[in-house]
C-alpha cells in the first residue's frame, strides 16, 4: 500500500468498520449523511484537494443535526445520541488532515465500537469488536510511523506486508488481553448497569405481548431467534408436557384477545408447594421488553421481583431488558382454583354481544344434547378433528365475526385460531374458559443438556374451568395436527418459511445455541452477584468493591510483570517468523539435537555442532557431518545449491532411532 | 632489493599448497601452538601487523624468526631499549665529505618483516616513531620520504605490562597491531620434546624458504577473493554491536578493527582452504583482534579474554 495513503485510509476503515452495525439499522437519510464526508475525505486525498473552509463545515454540521432531529423527531434517547456520535466523527473526516485529528477520529471510532454493546450483545459481536480493534490499532500505528517520519517528505517503506501488519495488532491485543481480563472480572460492578433505561433499551424484540389477535403468534413462527433455555435438575418432562404458561387472556372484543386487569393485579392465594414439584430447573431468559417470566404448569416459585399472579402468569415488576436467570420448580398437578369466584367466573365467560351467531346456534345446539361440560369439550374437540379444518402458516383474512367464518367458511388457521375459537365455543356453552398463550416443546441440546425455546415454538391454547378440577388444559391445536405438540412446531406439514429454512440448518443452530448459551451465562450473566461470589471457591467469602479493587490492583500487577517475561518470547517469535527456509531448516535440525539430550547453544556454528553432535551421537556422526557441510555451503558460501538434499537429510534425520543408523551402518 | 625466489609466478592452488607447507615448517620449529601460528599467518596474509604479548622465554623470537624464515624475506630485528632513539629505527643521513652531501642509510626498518622485540621498554617518541611506520608503509626522513618494502610485516613483542621500566603503548597505537597474540607455556609433552629435541636455533639455520615476498602480495590478493556472505556478515555487526553495548567492555570496536577482522577472517578461511568465511573463522580470530583493543568495564573483576570467550558464548549467530 502507498505509505501516503495508508495512514488516512486505514483511519477511515477504522471508522467504517465501527460504523456498520448502526448504519444497518438507520434511516436512509442519516446513512447517506453519515457516508458522504467519507466519500468527500477519500477524494480529497487521491485528488489532493485543500480542507474544507470553516463555514461550510459549520453548515453541514447545522444540517445533519437538523436532519438528526426531524428523522427522529427528538434529541433524547440512547439510539439518538449514537446517531449523533456517528455523523459527528463523519463529518469530523472534512477537518482531518493533521495527524492529531486523525489519531482523534482513531480513538473515537472505538468508542463508537463500544457504544454497539448498548445494542446487541451476542456472540457475533465479538468478531465486530476484534475488526475495530484491530483496523484501529493499524491506523493508530500507521499515524504514529507517519508522525515519527513528519519531517521526511516521505515515509520510508517498512517492507511488511498487511498481513504482518495485522498480526503486530493481534499481538498487542494478545498483550492487553490479561489486563482486559482483570478489568472485566474485578473492576467493581453496578448492581444495575447505568444503562438500564427500559423505554428503548433494547431494538423491538418480537415475543409473546400483551393482547392477542389473529396473526400474531404465526409471526412469531418466523423468528427463529432463541426466547430462553432450560435446564432440569431431573428428568426432562416428555415434549408433550412442555407447555411454558406466559401471558393469559381474557377479554374478548371479537378480533381481539387481552388480559384481565383483575388476573394481572391480583396475587395468587393459594399456590403450589416447592417442595412437592416434580420439575425443578433453572431459566436463562433473553430480555423481551414485556413482564413474563415463562415457567411450566404451575409455577411454585417466585423469582426476585416477580410475583405469580391470580391466573399464575409470573409478573415482574420491571420489564425485562437484560438478560435473566431464574430457578423454578413446577406442579402440573396442582388445582388451580377450585372454588371460582363470581368476578372471575363473569370475566371467564364474557363475551362481546352480537358477534359470531353461527356458532352461537351450533353451540346452543351441542347444549340442548347434553348436560355434561366433559361431554362439550369432547364435542368440540371432535369437531375440530372430524370437519375439514386445516392447520396453515397463510390463513385467508378474517372479518368481523372472526370465530364464524374461521370454523364455517375458512376453516384454515394457526393455533390462536383454534384457540380462539375454542374458548368462545366454551363461553357459549357456559363454560369458563380463558386463553393461555407461551410457548410449547423446544429442542433439548444432547451436549448442553438443556432445552432451548424459541421465538417460534410460541404457542396458544386455552383454559376451561370444571367444578371439581379447577382450571384445566384444552390444546384445541392438538385435536387438528397433533404432530405439533408431539413433534414440535417445525413439524408441521407447511411448506418452508423461508429460501434458508431447510431442518439440517436448523439443527446446526440449535446445536451452536450452546456457544450462545456458554456466552450468555459466562459473559452477558455477569454481573455485580457473580462477580461478589467470585472468590467463593477458593474460600475467600464474598468480595465488596474495596477488596475488588485491591483484588484488581493485585491481578493487574501480576499481568503486568508477566506482559514483561513473555515479551522476549513474543520478539523471538517475531524474529523467527522472518528467517529464511534455509534457517528454519537449521533450527529444526537443532531442535531434533535438543531432543535427542544434546545442548547445542544458539553461539555455536555449524561446525561446533557439527564436532558436539557426532561425538555424542557417534552412530550417526556421517550424517550429522553431511548435513552441517551442506548448512555451511548453502548459508555461507557464493553458491547455495544441495538445499534440496539439506531438507530430505534432516527431515529423515532421527537421532533416537539409534537402530536404524546400527542398520544403515554397514 | 629482493632476492628472486625459487618460484617466481604460480597458481593459484600452487600457492596455497606451499602456503600450508610453510604453515607446517613454523609448527615444527614453534611446537604445540598450532592456533597461534594460524593466526599469526592470518595476520600476515591481512595485511596486518602482529603483537606478541607474553612473558619472556616462551619462544616469541622464535615464532618471528621462523615466519621470517619460511616466508624468505629479509628479516630484521630491533631491540626495544629505553635509549632507542627513532633515528635508531628509521635510518640516518651522514655527511659525506668526498661526495659532499648527505647520505642517506636505511636502518633496520627497511626489511619486510620487522621483528620490534619488547616494544613497551622503548621511550613512546621512540615507539611512535615504528608505528608511523606502520601505518603510513613509508617513512619521511628530514624532508623526504622513502617508501618501505612491499611485503612489510611487523611483529612487536610486548612484556606483560606490570613489568618494571615499561611505557605501555596507548590505545591509539595498538589500535594499528591487527591481531595480539599470546603463546604460553607449553604442553607438557611438548615441553618433553622441547627439551629433548634439537635446538630452535640450529634447526632455523637449516629450514629453506617455502614462499617468496612476491607471492605474499599475490596471497594478499587471493584472501580478498574469500566469499563473505550476507548471513555471515549479520554475525560481523552483531558481534561489533554487542562489543559496543557496554555490558563487556569499556568501550567498543571501531569500524576499523571491524574492517580489519573482516579482512583477518578471510585470510584464517583461506588458511582453512575454504573460500567462503564461516562463523567459526569469526570465533577463531575474534579474541586475537579484540584482546589488545579493549579493556574490562571499571569494577569488573574478570579479565579481557574472560569477557571475550563469555561473549562469544551469549551471542547468537544468526
């Protein structure tokens, strides 16, 4: 690369590299504001074109501030002010052309780099991070080369390529790589991070929400991103019997299903003993922007700061935006409210007037049948399995009486559907019902022994009350495609959701979700608790942040005087790398002499070794004499040939094999 | 001015050969000291002059007279007194009154090896007076100047320095002795056979001249012919940068004694019969070059060639 260039160009990169992730996810209008002072700076270079004057700097300052401002229509908030961060070293590029203005952009685009962690925090980051770490290493020693050579017109050539370039970066990297270690585990945590705003602190995460309509939870189909992971302390509960109870439903508009005020206000009276459920696990929860905390029927314990509600959802009191762990242990046979109260009987039983006729004349019909509540379940249910209903990722649209045209006209849906259509026909018939919506199956990893939901495992089913057993599950989805509660949702015979949904990539990712896991657990999850019990193993009792930061000052002094013992091992290194085949030739020769007990120094020439090896490895005393007269002629005399029977001679050489040199002998 | 040898115009190979034959005549008269003869020949064939630093008695006369007489030069020896006056190195002019003007004799300093015997008894105007010689390779006597013999060869012997009466020659002038050499006593069979076997002297009498001042100054030429290769001359600059450092010396080597350990290395390969330099010919000529042109860092209890050899065994050759 011309030595000219490649400072500025380097920075550039750096700043590029830092940028991108953001640049993804903004408006159009700010990307092209964000890239323009860098196409502006790239042909200032090559054409030599003098700095931008100061006004039309300030102006195109004023107008991305302005446009800032009218695309996000605020100048508040975390997204906003990054934005703001971007298109400033952006435009900053108009005004570089000194080397400390460079070396700012440099260090800034870092900073840049680390505001993205506010964002995202997967495992991808880590490669993003290496990038700009390492592209702005290379800037940084690019502007440091051209500063020291400031009164040159021009910078020598340094004769390294790129790559050893790069890998000088990785090797300061190498280097700070304990003191970032220290730092990471000891310097003293927040309990809550200061970032910890909840209006916008993550992108809009798709999840189950807080209402229900036709098509919500098939959008959640799609998103194969990774809702949460359990691991059992026991056996882990066949697939049909993961039913992971999150938000449940009440009221019913007629489109639109929403939870109880009562149900979501009101704490659970009585509730299932810990010491008597069978499933006990603990949950590792991607942040969802929403108040559920999932667990299996029926939640028995309360996490810190969450409470079971009267319909057992568990309701925190903050949403959750980081990631979160929790131990649960569940009954599935607990009783779920066997005396049901005449509020909550109405609310299970309400609906909207005059909506769905049809099916109010069918139901009115099933009734005057029987008597039974059993016997109108099993009706139901039988009518879902017996008609022509089908179960689709692409259900036609439905009008005003969803539940009529789904079960008399379309009769094509996805679980809400059916789970909707389900609990009106109950409420019809006078039974209490109520929909359940969370998650259902999973896929248990063999190595991490865990089972990891996602996204698209979401699923809906509902809830009828029966005097005597209290509230019980009805998954109307399993009478039409059992195949779904038995095989998961993957299995269904739908058609695939995207151009690179095939099951063996699937299957990849389920199995690399174990990276994820370990990254989340052992990264993400660490936190100011972790970090206090950090010292527990060896006995030390919990850390405050004075003995931390001793702990910390103790651990970076150590790093530090080990930095000095490895830096001649990483200069030799270095050195070694430059030498020629016909040296590494030698030294492996030398390594083979070390081997075989000898102690040839690195003062030593060819023909002290040659003199010390023979005498002490007199079998092979020819060959030793060989190869260090052909070393000799190849490295020292006018003419280098023999390098071919040099290399042969000393990959066969093997001084321990004394026998076959006794073989070779006569 | 010289005696015509018995072999006035050879081959290359032809040289060498009674080169080593010549090599193999001064270990017979100067037993057991192989090493030393080596480089003494080295120096010799470097165009170089050569110091002998020992004690009294351990055959430096010898090793001069013997190189003298094998190489068949003229050969002359000064005696380095405390009254030595320059004009007793470099000749006079005396007034002739037949021929009415000044005449000028040569003295002993027009030979082509000059054997300067205890060199540090002389007073420094008179040492001085032997080392411009050297170094210039002519002398300039009342205004004008007489050119020296080609070959010329010096060799100085210089008693071990906390001798009684010596002036020890400063830095700047053993600076202009290539190498330094010092014999020792002998082995203890060779001393056996020194003390048996016939005398030094008599069998100098009767050693012939193998080679001829002419074909030293083609030698000359054949030991600037030695290849020096690039990976060898990594281990030159990393040996006089590691003498610099002060962490074995007072001070280092200059570039001059750099050059001349170049030039040494050569001609020790050429002894070799090689025609390329090795680490090894560095090892070997290093001490010799090194020895007289350093000194011990203050407060160090160790000698020079101890700083020498621990040196070498640190370095590493590239």
């Amino acid at each position: 690369m011309n030595t000219r260039h490649a400072a500025i160009l380097w920075v550039i990169a750096a700043l590029g590299i830092s940028m991108l992730p953001q640049l993804i996810g903004m408006p159009v209008l700010v990307v092209a504001i964000a890239l323009l002072p860098i196409v502006w700076r790239l042909l200032a270079q090559f054409r030599n074109w003098k700095p931008m004057s100061i006004w039309l700097r300030v102006l195109a300052t004023a107008f991305a501030v302005t446009a800032l401002f009218l695309t996000y229509g605020q100048l508040l908030g975390r997204r906003i002010a990054v934005s703001m961060l971007l298109l400033m070293l952006s435009l900053k590029l108009l005004e570089t052309f000194r080397i400390r203005d460079a070396r700012i952009v440099a260090s800034l685009s870092l900073f840049l780099c680390a505001t993205q962690f506010l964002f995202h925090q997967g495992i991808p980051m880590i490669v993003y991070f290496i990038a700009c770490l390492l592209s702005t290493l290379t800037a940084l020693m690019y502007l440091q080369r051209q500063e020291a050579f400031a009164n040159l017109r021009n910078i020598p050539e340094t004769g390294r390529s790129l790559f050893s370039e790069l890998g000088f970066g990785l090797r300061l990297m190498l280097l700070a790589l304990p003191v970032g270690l220290a730092l990471f585990l000891l310097f003293p945590r927040w309990v809550s991070p200061l970032w910890g705003v909840p209006e916008d602190a993550l992108d809009a995460r798709s999840g189950l929400s807080d209402s229900m309509t036709p098509g919500s939870i098939q959008s959640l189909y799609m998103d194969d991103s990774p809702a949460f992971r359990a691991a059992f302390e026991g056996p882990v509960p066949s697939r049909g019997e993961l039913y992971w109870r999150g938000p449940v439903f009440w009221d019913f508009d007629g489109r639109r299903w929403r939870g109880n005020y009562l149900g979501r206000t009101i704490d659970a009276t009585t509730k299932p003993d810990p010491g008597k459920a069978p499933f006990r696990y603990s949950v590792q929860m991607e942040p969802t922007e929403q108040s559920w905390l999932f667990a299996l029927d029926y939640p028995a314990l309360e996490p810190r700061g969450a409470s079971l509600s009267m319909d057992y959802q568990l309701i925190t009191r903050q949403p959750i935006t980081q990631l979160r762990n929790y131990v649960m242990a569940s009954d599935p046979d607990f009783v779920d409210t066997p005396q049901l109260g005449l509020t909550m009987r109405g609310a299970a039983l309400e609906l909207p007037v005059g909506f769905n006729p049809r099916t109010a004349k069918m139901v009115a019909g099933w009734r005057r049948e029987t008597n039974s509540d059993a016997a109108i379940i099993r009706r139901a249910l039988a009518h879902f399995n017996q008609e022509q209903f089908h179960y689709t990722l692409n259900p036609p649209l439905l009008n005003r009486n969803t539940i009529d045209e789904f079960l008399f006209d379309t009769r094509r849906g996805f679980c809400e559907h059916y789970a909707s259509a389900f609990t009106v026909m109950m409420r019809m018939a006078g039974i209490p019902a109520r929909i359940v919506t969370g998650y259902q199956g999973g896929w248990y990893s063999e190595m991490g022994s865990y089972v990891l939901v996602r996204q698209s495992d979401a699923h809906a089913w509902s809830e009828v009350w029966i005097r005597g057993t209290g509230w019980r599950r009805v998954d109307p989805t399993a009478a039409v495609a059992p195949e779904r509660v038995e095989r998961g949702a993957m299995s269904l015979a739908i058609p695939r959701r995207h151009i690179l949904d095939f099951e063996w990539l699937r299957d990849v990712r389920n199995t690399l979700d174990l990276l994820q896991r370990g990254w989340n657990s052992w990264v993400i999850a660490f936190d100011s608790d972790r970090q206090s019990r950090l010292f527990t193993v060896f006995g030390w009792g919990i850390f405050d942040s004075a003995k931390l930061v001793i702990a910390m000052g103790v651990t970076l002094l150590v790093a530090g005087a080990a930095i000095f013992m490895i830096m001649p091992l990483l200069l030799r290194f270095r050195s070694s790398r430059k030498q020629d085949p016909l040296v590494r030739l030698w030294q492996k020769f030398i390594t083979k002499l070390a081997n075989a007990g000898l102690d040839p120094q690195p003062s030593m020439g060819p023909a002290e070794i040659a003199a010390m090896a023979s005498a002490q490895l007199s079998y092979a005393a020819d060959v030793i004499y060989r190869i260090t007269e052909l070393y000799t002629f190849c490295r020292y005399s006018p003419r280098n040939s023999g390098q071919v029977e040099l290399k042969e001679l000393i990959q066969d050489f093997n001084p321990s094999r004394t026998d076959e040199y006794a073989r070779r002998e006569p | 001015m010289t005696e015509i040898t018995a072999h006035p115009s050879t081959s290359a190979n032809d040289r060498l050969e009674r080169l080593k034959t010549a090599l193999d005549a001064v270990n017979q008269i100067v037993m057991g000291k192989d090493q030393q003869v080596k480089l003494a020949f080295s120096c010799l064939l470097a165009r170089g002059h050569l110091l002998i630093e020992d004690l009294p008695g351990v055959g430096k006369t010898t090793l001069a007279h013997a190189l003298a007489t094998v190489i068949g030069v003229r050969y002359q020896r000064i005696q380095f007194t405390s009254d030595l006056l320059p004009a007793d190195i470099l000749g006079v002019s005396i007034y002739r009154r037949d021929q009415e003007k000044f005449e000028f004799h040569p003295g002993p300093i027009f030979a082509e090896l000059v054997l300067a015997d205890e060199i540090n008894r002389a007073t420094p105007k008179a040492q001085s007076a032997l080392l411009e010689a050297m170094a210039e390779g002519q002398v300039t006597i009342e205004g004008k100047t007489h050119t020296l013999p080609q070959p010329f060869f010096v060799i100085a012997t210089q008693n071990a320095l906390d001798l009684v009466g010596t002036f020890p020659l400063p830095d700047s002038q053993l600076d202009r002795f290539l190498l330094s050499i010092s014999l020792g006593f002998p082995e203890p069979d060779i001393e056996r056979k020194l003390l048996t076997a016939r005398d030094r002297l008599s069998l100098l009498r009767d050693t012939e001249p193998v080679i001829g001042p002419h074909d030293v100054l083609q030698l000359h030429q054949d030991c600037r012919q030695v290849h020096v290769s690039e990976a060898l001359l990594d281990y030159l600059q990393a040996l006089l940068a590691e003498t610099r450092n002060n962490r074995w010396f007072e001070t280092g080597l200059s570039p001059r004694a750099g050059i001349g350990l170049l030039h040494c290395c050569k001609a020790f390969a050429y002894l070799e019969g090689r025609e390329f330099v090795v680490p090894e010919d560095v090892k070997a000529v290093f001490p010799g070059l090194s020895r007289h042109r350093m000194t011990v860092p203050h407060g160090m209890e160790t000698s020079v060639d101890e700083q020498i050899s621990g040196m070498l065994d640190q370095l590493a050759i590239p």
